[in-house]
C-alpha cells in the first residue's frame, strides 16, 4: 500500500535566490554529526555573489567562499579526530551558528521497509523483539539520528526535511531499529559519535533508489524515465490540483454521511459485493475513496442482552463501524486487524445491522482477509461458535478521491527516490551506507544481480567519496508465491554482489519470520551489520565478520566438491545434519542432494545425477538452512552456475 506523497519540492529551490538571508540544508542543523578526518562540505544558498564564511570551534580556521550567480554556495572544511560538542558558525549578511555539533563517523541508512522498520515496531501485525526494553535503555547521547522525510521527485532536489536528535526513548522509538543496533554496535567498540541518517521508504525497489543515468546504462527502465521526463513541465499545474483534491478529500474525510449509519436506512438501491475481498478484484481497479459496507444479520434470542465480538480482520486502510447505529469502533492501518467489542445494551434478538465506512486513501483497499477474519461470537467465546459474516454486502461508494496520475505518486517510479531522498544528502561526509532492501525486487533476480551493483556504484560516484564502505542485509526466506523460489534468487543476486570492492553482507536465513516479512530480531541483523564494519571498515582485529561464502566447486564423478570462504573455525551443520542442498545435471532440473562436512568443504551428490553440474542451496522462500561456521554464523544462499538462474 502506497501513501500518497506529492512531488512539491521540484521549484522550491528557486526561492532562495531571490533572499538575501543565508539557508543552509536541513542536515545542518543543532545535533549534527560531521564526518572525522575528512574535507566535510558545507553549502547552502544566499544572494548572488554574497562573501560566505564557516568557522569550527575545533580550529577557528575561518574558510570562505562566494555564492555563484544562482544564489548557491559549497566549501569544504577541514574536520578534527571524533569529539565534541562544537559550534560551526556559518557567516554572510547575517550569521547562523550551529551548536552541540559532534565529529565522528557519520552512516547512511537505506532501504524498504526492513530498514525503516522502527524499534517500536509495527504492533500488533510486525511486533520488534524486546521492544520495550530497548527504547527504555536507548539513552545514548552522543548518538545521533536524523531521519529523511519520505519525498518523491521527478529531479535531483538539494534539500529534504528532517532534523537531528540525540538518541533517547522518545527518538529512537520511531527510528530504525537496523540502523540504531549498527549504530549502538559501532559506538560501544568505538566510543566515538555516531551520525545515522535514516532514508527509507517501506515496499520500494531498487531502480527508485538509482539516478536516471545509471539506469540508463542499463536499459531496462528507458521508457518509463522518458514518461517522467515528460511530465516535468506539468509539476506546477499537478501540484495545484493536487492540493485542490487533497482539500475535497480532507472536507469528505470529516464529514461521515451520518445517515448511512443508521438501522432503519432503506438501502435496496446499494449494490452487492462478496466480502472480504479487496475492491481492486470486484471491478473498481482504479478506486480510491470512501466506501460505505452494510449488512444485516440475526442474532440469536440467546445473545440478546449479552456483550457480542465484532472481527473484521484487516481493512485498508481506515475504518469506522457501527452496530445498530452506534459507533463500536475505529482503527487506522491496513495491516491492523479490526476487533471491535459490543455492549450488550446493543444487542437485541433479530435482525441488527452492522456499518463500515471505509476510506482508502491509496493503493488497495476494503474489507480482505481471509473468510473466517469475518465473525460475530459472543464476547469471551472461540469465533469457531459465531457467526461467519463473509458473504454478499451491501456496498455504497460514498466519495472518490481524485487523484494525480499515478505514475507522479508512486515511489517505485525509477529515479524518483534517489531524487527526493539521496540527492538532497549529496555531498554531505560519510562513512559509509548500509542497505536493507530487495523484497521489492523478488522475482527479478537476474536483473537485480545487476541493478543493485549498478545502484551501489552510482551513490558512489555522486558521493565522490571513493568505493566507500557499503553493507548491506540478505533477505530472509518469506513465501512470496510463484514457484517458490523467488526470494532465493535475490538472495544470490546480492552474494553476486560482493564481488564489489568494499561490500558486505549480512545474511538473515536463520533469524527470518516465513509467517512475517518483517522478521523481528533487528538487534542480531545490525550487529551482524556491524560485524562487517568493525572488521573491515574500521580494522578490528580477530574479528569473525561473515558466516561461509560460496567460493568455487570442483566435479569428482558423480560428486561435487564445494569450498568456501569464511570458514573460521570449521563448518558446522547445526542440528545435526545438512539441509536444502540440491544438485543438477545438464538439463539444469535439481534435486534434492546428500551434504555432507569433510573439513571445510562440503561433498555433495544425488543417486539419480550421475554427472552433476552445478549444486545450489537454500533455494527456496522457505529455506530453513543448517550449514553455520562455528562461530554461529550462517551460510549464505548460492547457486554455483550463474547460467542456471533461468528465469529468475
């Protein structure tokens, strides 16, 4: 489900020009973590040919420079070893001093919805391990979080909205919980301020995240890049509707067509829909607005007088609902599951009617899980001796909400979160960028295998700040559909993408949720994240970084010997016995194989593959692997043969 965000920003830019008073990005901000040792740029606008000059309390070297003929100036300074807090003092007509300013190592955070998923969590549908304890104990001061204001644009934008706070319960709680456990990792072996500047955007692919000319280079996303270059004389005109819509569906979402509520309502002119469904698959592919659901039912004389249940199961996105005329309940959330109490006082034998006003503001929506959601039952009795209230309701469209076409709204438009989201942050220091995201792209493995590289090395040509360190998590198993096999062929895409210089991989086959896409142990995925880190980033000595990483096979008859990297300590095969190996022959169908650990490799072969070619592993959305090196790290998903990704 997408929520609705308008490209606004697209000549927000043009205003600074046009004042003399000096504006800097919102990165620059009280709070802020500068990269150490490093030539940290500093820039912002102010009138054309206006003298600028930056002063660190940690020198007091002043560095000056001119705003240019667009009113838009950049220097660089020079900062110290980690420490602080300093004031950076940026001077022009008038002077703008920044305080409580750390130096340190400053992360960029990314991705979909894994990354974003907060240490609160998403209660009760995606709940996050410990929750509770770990904001109440996240009192880390000199930790620092700046999160990026979700924004889609059709252009590279200079600035995002966001601010920086120091890591306490009240900030953390809605910060990511992968990048806050990397970060807190970092800070305890390091004891240096942390920066993470969390950018990320839940259900979003990887060529949303990439610039138009690095796309480009591959080719496969040209046609819907020209549609979005053509829109961009439009913005102006779409912004102005856009707010004008948004006005009609504010003015509708107060008003709630209070009659429709009501018992003795005559509804026989309202049409039917079989419940639950989403409406996209009961023929309105295009609705988004409010939609009225009645139905009438007959309670029992035994439940008169008596506190009934009312489940809905989820509803997208809002709901308010009636029993009889009276409001018993309302929830925001498309995942949430509606459980609404009714008070006996309500409840009289015979027919009773229940309402719903659905509002769905994007993407899909009604009244969709599964048929047994829908149940009426006494209150404190299972739903198995209820009442099932799937089936034929009556349905009435109350409002629609217009919309800009949605190829200006979606965030998985190519280029446009680069746009709205990674460009603003350009050239600010950094570190480095961890990376949660491909369940997006499921089902495009052999294109992913070369997006992702693709998307790596375009940050870091526009960051200019060298093959910077890039780490980034393996998705978990999680049954997607299809054949099965969908998620495992990202999984090795990603594997394939170490082959990058300065990358690392943090893989999640064990530690994944095949019920929940939003597996909820974030605290071992940012250590393993930091791992990679700790050892190669920041020269951590006697650090095992990585579990086994396929390496090469060698066939030997009707066996097929495979070596690995990162075997410290010896393979192990936990629980006793090696799982999800499979092997093939020629005509490229595997099957299920024998594994077996001789030091550290691992031997591998099948009664019926005479003359194997090629072995894979943990191929499967619902892979449950048991191949560990001994220091309880996992091995990583692999095919041996890139050849055999056929369709994936």
């Amino acid at each position: 489900m997408y929520r609705l965000f308008l490209i606004t920003s697209v000549c927000i830019f043009s205003s600074f020009s046009l004042s003399a008073k000096v504006t800097l990005p919102a990165l620059f901000a009280d709070n802020m973590v500068l990269q150490q040792q490093s030539d940290a740029s500093v820039w912002g606008w102010a009138s054309p040919g206006e003298q600028i000059t930056v002063i660190g309390s940690w020198n007091h070297h002043a560095v000056s420079t001119k705003a240019n003929a667009e009113g838009s100036f950049i220097l660089k300074i020079k900062t110290p070893i980690a420490g602080g807090p300093y004031t950076l003092t940026i001077k022009g007509t008038q002077t703008i001093v920044l305080h409580n300013v750390m130096i340190g190592e400053v992360w960029i955070c990314s991705g979909q919805s894994n990354m974003e998923f907060p240490l609160q969590g998403w209660p009760p549908v995606a709940p996050m391990l410990n929750s509770a304890q770990e904001i109440k104990n996240a009192r880390h001061p000199n930790i620092r979080l700046f999160t990026v204001k979700r924004d889609i644009a059709l252009s590279p934008q200079k600035n995002c909205a966001g601010s920086w706070s120091a890591c306490d319960p009240a900030s953390v709680a809605p910060f990511s919980a992968t990048a806050y456990f990397f970060g807190r990792a970092l800070y305890q072996k390091l004891k240096v301020p942390i920066g993470l500047i969390e950018t990320c955007w839940g259900g979003t692919v990887a060529e949303a995240w990439t610039s138009g000319s690095a796309l480009r280079k591959l080719g496969d996303f040209d046609s819907a890049i020209n549609k979005l270059d053509s829109l961009k004389p439009f913005v102006n005109k779409m912004t102005k509707q856009y707010y004008a819509d948004e006005a009609a569906w504010q003015r509708a979402s107060v008003f709630i067509n209070s009659t429709l509520k009501n018992t003795h309502l005559d509804d026989a002119s309202w049409k039917k829909m079989l419940l639950p469904t989403l409406w996209e698959k009961a023929g309105y592919p295009n609705l988004d607005g409010i939609v009225w659901f009645r139905k009438t039912i007959n309670i029992p004389a035994s439940w008169a007088g008596k506190a009934l249940q009312l489940e809905l199961g989820p509803i997208d996105d809002n709901d308010i609902t009636w029993f009889n005329g009276n409001k018993i309940g309302a929830t925001d959330g498309w995942m949430d599951p509606r459980s609404y109490t009714i008070p006996g006082d309500m409840v009289k034998a015979g027919k009773n009617v229940i309402a719903i006003r659905v509002a769905d503001t994007g993407g899909n929506g009604g009244i969709y899980g599964a048929k047994d959601a829908l149940n009426i039952h006494l209150a404190g009795s299972s739903s198995d001796e209820g009442i099932n209230l799937s089936g034929n309701w009556k349905y009435k469209i109350a409002f629609v909400k217009n919309t800009i076409p949605l190829i200006t709204q979606n965030p998985n438009n190519p280029t446009v979160l680069y746009n709205g989201m990674i460009a603003p942050l350009l050239p600010f220091a950094i570190r480095g960028a961890i990376w949660y995201q491909g369940e997006s792209n499921v089902g495009r493995g052999t294109q992913y295998a070369k997006l992702f590289p693709d998307m790596i090395q375009d940050w870091r040509n526009r960051w200019k700040e060298g093959n910077f360190p890039f780490y980034f998590v393996q998705i978990a198993p999680y049954p997607y559909g299809g054949d099965g096999k969908k998620s495992a062929a990202i999984r090795d895409a990603q594997r394939r993408t170490l082959q990058l210089p300065n990358t690392g991989m943090a893989v999640t086959l064990d530690i994944g949720d095949t019920t929940n896409i939003h597996p909820s142990h974030k605290q071992e995925v940012g250590r393993r994240l930091a791992l990679w880190a700790l050892a190669k980033t920041y020269g951590e000595k006697n650090m095992v970084y990585s579990g086994p990483l396929y390496k090469h096979m060698k066939v030997e008859g009707s066996e097929i010997t495979l070596s690995f990297d990162y075997c410290d300590g010896g393979l192990v095969a936990k629980g006793g016995r090696l799982n999800d190996f499979e092997i093939a022959g020629a005509d490229g169908i595997f099957v299920p194989a024998t594994a077996t650990i001789k030091g550290d490799k691992v031997i591998v072969f099948a009664t019926s593959i005479k003359h194997p070619k090629a072995v894979r592993y943990g191929w499967s959305d619902n892979a449950e692997p048991h191949l560990f090196n001994k220091t309880g790290l996992p091995a990583s998903t692999f095919i041996t043969n890139a050849s055999y990704y056929r369709s994936y």
